[in-house]
C-alpha cells in the first residue's frame, strides 16, 4: 500500500485526459507526476508550464521509467482494451475512459486477466455519480416501485449536423457512433439500474455521418421482465448540453429521472415516501466536492478510483461491467444489420 | 456589504441563451422566446426603467448580435456596462466531442486569420503554439471578445472551467494572462468565474493578486457551493476580494427576498448576477435584490 498521496500518470492528453490529469492533480489524495501521449507537440504546453511533470511520447515507456500508483488512460477508444492490459502486466490499478473497447472481443482478454489478477480497475461511467442518478438507484433498489414493467429512455446532444472529423466517426477506431460513444452513458445506467438484459431488438441509422450511425433505437428486453425501448442521437436540435432521461413504470409507481431532477409518484405511500408525487431537485441532492473541475461526478468518480486504489476496494464500474455494456451495443448493432432480435442470454 | 467597482445589480445571460441549471426543458422554452434578439434588447429596456443596466454576457453566438444592437443605439450604448464571460465553453466541449481538442485550438486561430500558424503545425506540429503561447491567447481572447468592442466593459471573467482547470494544474500563469490580456486590449479588468470559491481565493492569495474579482455561485441553499456552504461562508467573510454572486436563486429554488438578503448580507459580496424572463419578473426581482443590497449598505 503506498504510503503519501498517489502517484498518477494519465495516458492520452485530449479533453478527458486534461480533465483528469487536472482533478488528479488538484485532489489531496493524489499527485500528477507523469503524461503520456503521441501526438507530436501536444505535451509541448506542459514541458513549459509544468516543469515537474514527466511527459512521455510512449505511454510504455512511462509505465517502465515512473513508479506510478494509479494511472488514468484516456486514449483513442481502440487503443483502451491493450493500453489497459499493459497497465495490468504492470500490476498498475487503472481507470479507464468509456466505451471499454470498439469491439466486445477486444475487451474479453482484459477482463480475463483483471478477474486473474484482482486488480483494482473502473471505467468512465460517471452518470453513476450525478446526483439524480445515484438518487435513482436509490429509490429503484428500495423497491418502492413494485414490479418494473415498462421503460423509456433517450439521450439527445446537439452535435453534429455535417461530417464529423477525426477518429470518432471511423468504427474501426470508435467502434461505431452516437450509440457506443455517448449513448454508452444510457446503457450503462440501464444496466446498472435495472440488472442484465436478455434480448435486443435494435435500428440503428446514419445520416450526417458516412459510416457510422447518427440515430440509433432499440426495444430491450431486461431479465428482470421489464421491456421498454431506447433513443439515441447527436443529431437532434435543441439540446445544447448531452440530456439522459429515464423513465420507468412499476405496478405501484413510477419513476422518471434526467440531470436535473428525480420525479417519483407512489400511488401509495411506502417506506420513506409519500404517495403521489415526491420531486427531488438539483439543489435537493446537490454535495459539494473536494474540487469541481467540469462537474462534480467526474470528481467523485476519480476520489472513488483513488480511494479503491488507497484501500484495495473494488469499484463499482469496472470492465466487467463495462463488457455487458458492449455486449448490448453489439447486440443493437447485430440487430439491426439482420432485421432480428438478438440474446444475450449464455446458450 | 464593500462597495467597490462592480455593478450591484447585473442582469444575467442565462435565460436569453437557453441556460437554466434547475430545468432544461424550460432552458428550451426561454431560447426560443429570446432567438428574436429584439426580445432581449426590448428586456434591457425594461431592465434599464428599474435602474439596472448592467449586463453580464457570455461569448454565446447570439452575444454578437446583441451587442451589435447595442452599438447602432446611443441610449443603450451609452448606459449599459457589460461584463463578458468568456469562452462559450458549452461551444469548445460539443466541438470537442465532435472533432478533439486540439482541432477545436486550430480551427479558432484559422477564423483568426492564423494560415501561417497552421503551415508551422504542419511542419513542427504543435510545438510553436507554446513558443508564441502569449500572443496565441491574446488572439483567442480577443476572437472572443470581438464583439464587445467599442462598448463599455466593466469585468471580462474567464469562465469556471477554464479557471478551476488552471487551479487544479496549480498554473498562475495562465490566470495572470488574462489578466494582462484583458487590460491591454480593453482597458477593462479581468476576473475569475469559478466553482471552488475558498481554494481559489487562497490560491490567488499565495500567487499575489491583489483584490481579484470573483464569479461564484453563492446561495442560501448551498447549491453548487464547494466543498461545502460553511467552507465558502468563511470566504465571503474577507474584505480583500469583489465577489460577484452567480445562482443565488439557486436557479429559482429559493424566493427572491430571503434569498438576496442571504447573499448581501456576505461581507465579500459587492454585485449579483440574475437572469430574468419577462417584464413582471424584472420588476420583482430586481425590487427585492435593490431593497436587500440598500439594507446591508446601511
């Protein structure tokens, strides 16, 4: 167990690798001592302004030269799931961003080796942290809402109304579109709220994008018994920032949850809530945090990592749960390329 | 309550560009009354009747054109005093998903004219971009603040993401940037949003600015307050910073009366910003933050 606060290097120094390097470096829990990427140039910046920190073209040779405790990797979506392994043959704990891998296959490898190895590990998922979420989780996991039977959920962004640039929209790189790369949130809630899925009937559409999809809908069958479909776009106008809605009909109630509030309607009350309706807002729910720096769920998230790293405690989103998410995206993917239902359920 | 160099009163930009932190379905419907630019000048109208002209407005693509409205009318150019935000982060991040970060860095100085700039990319990747890193900012902050020339400025804040990621980074170069910028080329002071209103003001304290003015969210709820209300309490208490107050209705959480006397009663606390929707609106809180702010004066 190291003993000081630990020692982080990032890999990949795009947005989400400058955002973690800088809650790394602004938690106490915690030093930025080294980065890692290979584009030329990019570290030039941190050579200047930060004169202590190691910078490194190959993140191989950072995990070889630096005694890290933790290592945040933030890479190109294909390069996580071997980026990952290496940081496991290193014995190094990692948080690494979402979606896991372009390809289910690509992950299997590394989840094998961290169920071997037991190391300390979490993924991107940080919707899990925002307060109206882990309310959420709360109140379905109370059971308040008796049998789930029917769901609705969507994730719109207004993003993208040309070709996009860049390796997001090459499925060689990202795996596909809007449904893998942002919609992976959604899913990964969904899972994490309602338990496994057992079958997909997914459509999946592009329209501004060549090659990878723009619009994506799918009817999820949970095996739990719960159904109810999924929209998803990058597409649509009107919603400046990313919006998650989740709605989900009980027999004794429902529940309906987005960023900004959780609304839940008991017809009768039950444990802690009333009957009718009970709106839990924002500032309701809102916990400070040690430093915000562009939301408190990513700081969460990464105390979360640290702290599991300090005490050997396992997390919550990790790459086996992250997998199931790739199963499912695969499974609407498959889908919707031979017009069937898929199962996700072990043959 | 100190008195000091911020406007007391300053009407916000949330509801005039679809920004509300409580509900974003309701940050829809405010957008689409306000895309008729005409409808927020006709606001700063009704904002100016109740003594309230002061604005703060964020880099948003609509800022220019009200701005430019401002220019063609003397009256309003003659009394209003705007206090810009900058950069339209919400712009930097989509793109950023879009197309990556760096891209996002090129494209801007391609609007600024930057041909032989990229030719260098080209050649020595981005390695020039820290050779020339004073002059690459000066051009970013003054594409973003285009739009407010020749019109009064009071503070030109540099918005919280940018702001916190430099405290985090523990980077006062970058704050003391703007600062220079900003008073270089409009003669106007530069300030700090941010989300971590006790660490920064520290911070600043240690790399020695002096009486810095500061954006922060500060309300009786607590909301958005980190790490904790009582933490940025203790803050507020100082005499040696401007704190300009941001979410004090907590996004229409809290009434206006008890919410304002909370906010001025904070020793640090010179200026609010608050956003509002319709005439009626204006009138009540622009009344109840007027009545707080001359209690606490007293």
């Amino acid at each position: 167990m190291p003993s000081g606060p630990l020692r982080v290097g990032v890999i990949g120094f795009g947005k989400m690798g400058l955002l973690h390097a800088s809650i790394a470096s602004g938690l106490d829990v915690s030093r930025l001592i080294a980065i890692a990427d290979p584009t030329t140039g990019v570290l030039d910046p941190l050579r200047r302004f930060k004169p202590d920190l190691s910078v490194y073209e190959d993140y191989e040779r950072m995990l070889e030269k630096e005694s890290l405790d933790a290592v945040f990797i933030t890479s190109p979506t294909h390069l996580h799931a071997s980026t990952a392994l290496a940081c496991v043959s290193a014995g190094l704990p990692f948080l690494v961003e979402k979606p896991l891998s372009a390809r289910a296959s690509d992950c299997e490898p590394l989840v094998a080796a961290v169920a071997r190895t037991r190391l300390t590990n979490a993924v991107g998922y940080m919707a899990r942290h925002a307060d109206t979420f882990r309310k959420a989780k709360q109140i379905v996991d109370s059971g308040v809402l008796g049998r789930l039977v029917h769901l609705q959920a969507t994730m719109y962004v207004s993003q993208l109304f040309g070709a996009g640039q860049g390796w997001r929209y090459d499925p060689a790189y990202s795996g596909g579109g809007v449904l893998i790369t942002q919609n992976s949130h959604l899913i990964d809630l969904l899972l994490w709220l309602f338990g496994p899925i057992r079958r997909v009937n997914g459509h999946v559409k592009p329209y501004y994008s060549e090659k990878v999809d723009d619009f994506a809908h799918a009817i999820f069958e949970f095996r739990s018994g719960l159904s109810g479909y999924m929209d998803a776009s990058w597409s649509v106008r009107h919603h400046r920032t990313l919006d998650l809605s989740i709605s989900v009909h009980g027999h004794t109630g429902n529940l309906q949850v987005t960023e900004d509030d959780v609304r839940l309607y008991l017809d009768e009350a039950m444990g802690e809530y009333q009957s009718g309706w009970t709106i839990f807002r924002k500032p309701d729910l809102f916990e400070g945090v040690t430093i915000d720096v562009g939301g408190p769920e990513y700081t969460r998230q990464d105390e979360q990592f640290l702290n599991a790293v300090a005490t050997g405690r396992p997390v919550e989103s990790n790459v086996q749960s992250a997998l199931q998410v790739q199963r499912v995206v695969e499974a609407v993917y498959e889908s919707s390329a031979s017009g069937r239902s898929v199962s996700l359920e072990p043959r | 309550m100190a008195m000091g160099t911020l406007d007391p009163i300053v009407l916000g930009h949330n509801s005039f560009f679809g920004v509300n932190h409580l509900s974003r379905e309701q940050g829809r419907q405010r957008d689409a009354v306000f895309e008729d630019v005409t409808r927020i000048v006709d606001m700063m109208r009704t904002a100016a009747s109740l003594d309230v002209a002061a604005m703060m407005m964020s880099t948003h693509p609509r800022a220019a054109l009200v701005a430019a409205a401002v220019r063609r009318d003397p009256e309003l150019r003659e009394r209003w005093t705007f206090y810009p935000l900058l950069p339209y982060i919400t712009k930097y991040i989509r793109q950023s998903n879009e197309k990556g970060l760096v891209n996002v860095v090129l494209d801007q100085l391609k609007q600024a004219g930057w041909s032989q700039g990229l030719g260098m990319v080209a050649r020595s990747g981005l390695g020039f971009l820290t050779k020339d890193y004073r002059r690459i900012l000066t051009t970013l902050i003054d594409l973003e603040l285009a739009p407010f020339q020749s019109l009064r400025v009071g503070t030109v804040f540099l918005h919280d993401v940018l702001t916190d990621l430099a405290l985090a980074l523990d980077l006062p170069e970058l704050l003391a940037l703007h600062v220079e910028a900003v008073r270089n080329r409009f003669d106007a002071r530069g300030g700090f949003a941010t989300k971590n209103l006790p660490l920064l003001v520290d911070r600043l304290r240690r790399y020695g600015f002096e009486r810095p003015a500061i954006l922060a969210q500060v309300n009786k709820a607590g909301f958005g307050m980190n790490p904790s209300r009582s933490r940025c309490e203790q803050t507020l208490q100082r005499t040696d910073l401007e704190v300009m107050a941001m979410g004090t209705l907590a996004s229409g959480y809290l009434r206006p009366v008890e919410a304002f006397e909370y906010v001025f009663a904070q020793p640090a606390v010179q200026s609010i910003v608050v956003s509002v929707s319709t005439p009626e609106h204006a009138a009540e809180t622009f009344g109840a933050a007027q009545a707080a702010a001359a209690r606490q004066r007293v």
